[in-house]
C-alpha cells in the first residue's frame, strides 16, 4: 500500500481545537452575521463527521438559505494532506476554489494542517470560518432555528439542550469516534476495551428506545442526526473493517427499527452514498488499487433499508 493511503485517515477524527483557533467563529457569540445565502457546507457524503449536519440543513429547511458542496470522496492519488472538489481539477461551483486547502489558506497563508470536514465557509469572503463538526451542528441548530421551515420542530429546544448535548456527547464519544481509534490500535487489549465500549453504548441505545420513537422522544433533536449516520456506516463498513462484529446492526430489534424509519426521511435517504462511503474508506484515494484490502465489497445488501 502506498505511503499515501492510510486508511480512515481523514474523516475518523476531529483537529484539537484552541481557544485562538482561527477557524472556531460562531454565530452565536456575535463573531459571523446570521445573513442568508452567505455561507456554504462543505462536506463528505461518506463523512461520520460532516453528514449528521448535512442531514440536519436539508430536514430543517435551511437548505434554503445555506448552501452545501461535496469533497470528492477519495484522496487524489499521492496526495494525503488535501481535499479536492472533484477527480480532476474541478471547481467548487460556488467558491471557485478546486481544493478546500485553498479555503483554509486564505484564513492563514501558512495553513500547514490538514485540512477538514465539514468546514462552513464564508461565501463572501472564500474563508473556512469553522471545521468543528459539534460547534457547526449546534451553531446551525439553534441560531439559526427562525430559519427553519414551517412545521419542522426545534431540534435543540433550549429547554432540553443540556440533555441533548450529553446524549450527543456520549454518541461522538462511545460510536462516532471509535472506529478512527480502532484503526490506531496496537494491541488486542486495545482494540478490546474499544470494540466493548462501542457494543455497551449500542446496547445502552437499543434498550433507550424501546418506548421512544426517537432518541429524545417523538421529534427529531441533535443527537439522531449523530447516531443515524454512525449507524448506517456501522452496517455498511465499519462491522467488516473495524473489526466490530460482536453483533450486527440487526441483532439490535430497536435500533434497526429506529434507524431504518429515520432512513425513510428524505433527508437521511438522500444525504446517504452507500457507494461513497465505501469508496473512502475502502479504495482510499485514487493509488492504483494493489491490495485486498482497498479492494470495495459488492455487499452488504442495501436493499433492507427500505423492507
């Protein structure tokens, strides 16, 4: 396998953010105007990190006011520390920039990180205004919940916010983010306290929504957008990769029901790339294939997520 692909390398982990962090602007605190049709969502459709907000924009309606754009879903060949917007040297049609490095830059000219998604970007300006996926949900949720269309209700009501962001927490925590530190393990000890950690959360799920709808009760909040994409790349790649095959995504009666019903709602159906998502974290990039392990499998079936 090249130098350049490592598996699970990009969209498995978040950068440790900084008090003085350039890219750390909010909504909230005054920092960026509420202004419509000025920002843009860059994402990954095979991203853990970025589509729980990508979901969350189209079922709010706020598709209408901001816009999104999606990375190219593999790394171009011998390159591991960029995004680009397509296979060649395709343009954002809104940014006009071919790489998000380029969006990251004109923040900071010595940008030398990696850059990351999601990243909302200031249209007015090309500038990554933030890449934290948890300050852009919960940004989005609640300053901009005027903007929601009619009838959706609020997905972080300031009288639950507390519960909801700890429920998060524990999901990004305990099923979110164990596959990119399963990839890092270096012992069977390792892996298993992980893989354990990963199944009692699941457990701890199923048994949650035994009388629930949803996971706060019967509307959607911020937590299901996390847990439905971690869930659906659980039965889709993770369970084979990552090793996490204690019990399948069906072994759980609740969780199945729960995620196969939020999969009927246009936006969790239209925002998941089964294709993508086993292209990134498959193929990797676009390095000619020379292992098994890079090679994309013809399953699982997808078909049962809409018996």
């Amino acid at each position: 396998m090249s130098d350049q692909v490592k598996p699970n390398d990009a969209c498995s982990w978040q950068p440790k953010k900084t008090t003085d962090s350039p890219f750390s602007k909010k909504f909230s605190t005054g920092e960026l105007p509420i202004e419509t049709n000025r920002y843009r969502l860059i994402w990954g459709r095979f991203c853990p990190w970025a589509t729980p907000i990508a979901t969350m924009i189209d079922y709010t309606g706020l598709d209408q006011v901001i816009s999104k754009g999606a990375i190219y879903s593999l790394r171009h060949a011998g390159v591991n520390d960029n995004w680009f917007f397509g296979k060649g040297d395709q343009k954002d049609p809104v940014l006009q920039t071919t790489s998000l490095r380029e969006n990251f830059e004109k923040v900071d000219p010595s940008f030398t990180d990696r850059p990351t998604v999601p990243a909302l970007v200031d249209v007015k300006t090309g500038k990554v205004v933030n890449n934290s996926s948890q300050e852009i949900m919960n940004e989005l949720a609640s300053s901009w919940q005027p903007y929601f269309k009619e009838g959706v209700a609020d997905v972080l009501p300031a009288s639950e916010r507390t519960p909801i962001l700890t429920l998060t927490s524990q999901i990004i925590t305990d099923i979110t983010s164990i596959p990119g530190q399963i990839a890092a393990v270096k012992s069977q000890s390792e892996y298993k306290k992980l893989a354990n950690q990963y199944f009692d959360r699941l457990q701890w799920l199923d048994d949650r929504l035994a009388q629930r709808q949803f996971l706060m009760g019967d509307n959607l909040t911020v937590p299901d957008f996390w847990l439905v994409v971690s869930l659906i790349r659980f039965d889709t790649v993770f369970y084979f990769q990552s090793k996490l095959n204690q019990k399948q995504l069906t072994d759980f009666p609740n969780l199945w029901r729960y995620a196969k019903t939020c999969y009927q709602i246009p936006a969790f159906k239209q925002d998941t790339d089964f294709q993508a998502i086993k292209e990134h974290f498959y193929q990797v990039s676009d390095d000619p294939v020379d292992s098994l392990s890079r090679i994309i499998p013809l399953g699982p079936d997808e078909s049962k997520w809409d018996e």
